[in-house]
C-alpha cells in the first residue's frame, strides 16, 4: 500500500515541481548581463590602439551574450509560454 502511496504522490508533483524560482532566475540573468557588460566599458573607453585586440571578443561574445539575456528579462515569460505549449 506505500508504495501506491508513493506512486501517486510522484504522479501528482510531476509538472509541479519547479527547478529554480522565477526571482533567483531574474537575479542571475541580471548578474550575468552587468558582468558581460562590464568589457564593453572597457572597449568603449580603453585608448584608441587598444581596441583591435579587444574588438572581436566583443562582437561574438559579450554583445551577443548581453542581447540573449537582455531579451530573457524582457520577454523570456513569452518564450517560455511558446515552448510548454510546444511540449504539451
């Protein structure tokens, strides 16, 4: 008899349980978007002969790293949305 117990208490949390609460989730993707933006001030204002070394960096990583989770914050609820409904 446990183990029906058991069975239908795993049964009644699946699709219930979620991995990481929407606020931690915000507060990461904020942390990484100031922390990738941190090498775009220094592109921006490091001396002029300086900036061939740091330009492909920041074409192909921190700017397209700071536009996904910039996009996340503002419309990652709308992503989310498309993607359940997808894999319901």
């Amino acid at each position: 008899m446990s183990t029906t117990l058991s069975t239908t208490h795993l049964t009644s949390m699946q699709g219930k349980e979620k991995i990481m609460k929407p606020g931690m989730q915000r507060s990461i993707f904020r942390w990484i978007h100031i922390i990738l933006a941190i090498p775009i001030a220094g592109y921006i204002y490091s001396p002029f002969d300086k900036i061939p070394q740091y330009a492909p960096a920041t074409r192909y990583v921190f700017v397209p790293m700071i536009v996904l989770t910039g996009l996340w914050m503002w419309k990652g609820h709308v992503v989310r949305r498309l993607i359940w409904k997808r894999l319901a």
